[in-house]
C-alpha cells in the first residue's frame, strides 16, 4: 500500500449522491400509480362477478339437495311404512310437485291405485327459494291429468313415475337435475 492510503479515507472522498438524485428515483410516478388501481379494479369486479354466480350455484344446489331430501324421506317411510302416519292404511308414500315451487310429501292411502288421488293424504309441504323454480314439464314425472309426483310402494319400495325432476335459477340459463329411478334409486347428477 501507499503511504498514507487507507480503504476507510478513499470511502470518505466519493461524492454523495445528490439530493436531486434520490428525489428522482424515490417514490412512484404517476402512470404506474394509475396502472396499479386500474388492474386492482379489474381484479375487484372479476371477483365480484365470480362470486355472484356462485351465489346462485350454491342456492340452486341446496334447492336440489331439498328435492332430495324429501325424495329420501318419502322412500325411507316406505320402507318402514312408518308407525307415526299410521300404519296400517298406508300403501305408499309419494311426493307431489307442484309447479313452479312447491312440493307436497304425502301418504299414499290403500287401498292404492299408486296414483295421488283426493284420498291421499298430506303430511307436509314445502316451498322452494323464490329464486328457483321446477320446469320443463315434459321431464318431470306427471300422469295424464299434469299431476307430477312420485309414490314409493310399501314395503317393497317399488318405484311408481319414475323420470328427472329439473330445477332451475328464475332469469338464468342456470339448472339442477333428481333423477328418480326403479328400485327407489334418486340420484343428484
């Protein structure tokens, strides 16, 4: 080394970066700012958007899980041709739908000619979400008077009106299927 040349003093001799410097490269300029919010908007109302319509798939999926239900509870008295409705005048049990939101769960009363007739009698009837509604006539399980229903015969739980009951959200394209088969089968494809 040279006399009198230390690391730290040659540290001490550069220049400071100026004031105008730093202010220059401190900070955003404006367009990134505005570039920023712009995609953040974008972002926000595809987010929005998205959750709207998934908003309607979770009530058109909870209205199909409904129909199930009733379905399910229908062939389960059936099944056990259930001692609280009265046993021993029940052939069946069945659920009525009435379009375009509610559905009837009733006893089908022997002697039965599997048909829902004025001496059937009903246990409960529930409405769907305002939002959702039963459609297309032609898939749900109607006889010839356009009484749409479903009846499990006890206690061998035979299937009479099998077919699709479709569900759909009112002012969309949006729709749910139950698929009531032989046997009791009812499926929510």
């Amino acid at each position: 080394m040279k006399d009198g040349f230390t690391p730290h003093l040659c540290a001490m001799r550069r220049k400071a970066p100026s004031i105008q410097k730093l202010h220059k490269s401190a900070g955003f300029t404006l367009v990134e700012t505005l570039v920023v919010v712009a995609i953040t908007l974008f972002l926000s109302g595809l987010l929005f958007t998205y959750n709207r319509s998934t908003d309607n798939q979770v009530v058109l999926a909870a209205e199909q899980a409904r129909v199930a239900g009733i379905l399910f509870r229908a062939k389960s008295f059936a099944l056990q041709k259930n001692v609280r409705y009265g046993e021993a005048d029940a052939c069946g049990f069945g659920v009525r739908f009435e379009i375009p939101r509610a559905m009837t769960l009733f006893k089908d009363v022997c002697p039965a000619n599997y048909e829902y007739d004025e001496g059937d009698e009903d246990l409960e009837t529930i409405m769907l979400n305002g939002r959702v509604e039963f459609f297309d006539e032609n898939r749900l399980v109607c006889d010839q008077n356009r009484l749409c229903y479903v009846i499990f015969e006890s206690p061998y739980l035979v299937t009479h009106n099998t077919g699709t009951i479709a569900l759909r959200l009112v002012g969309t394209g949006d729709e749910r299927e139950v698929v009531v088969g032989e046997g009791g089968y009812i499926s929510t494809p």
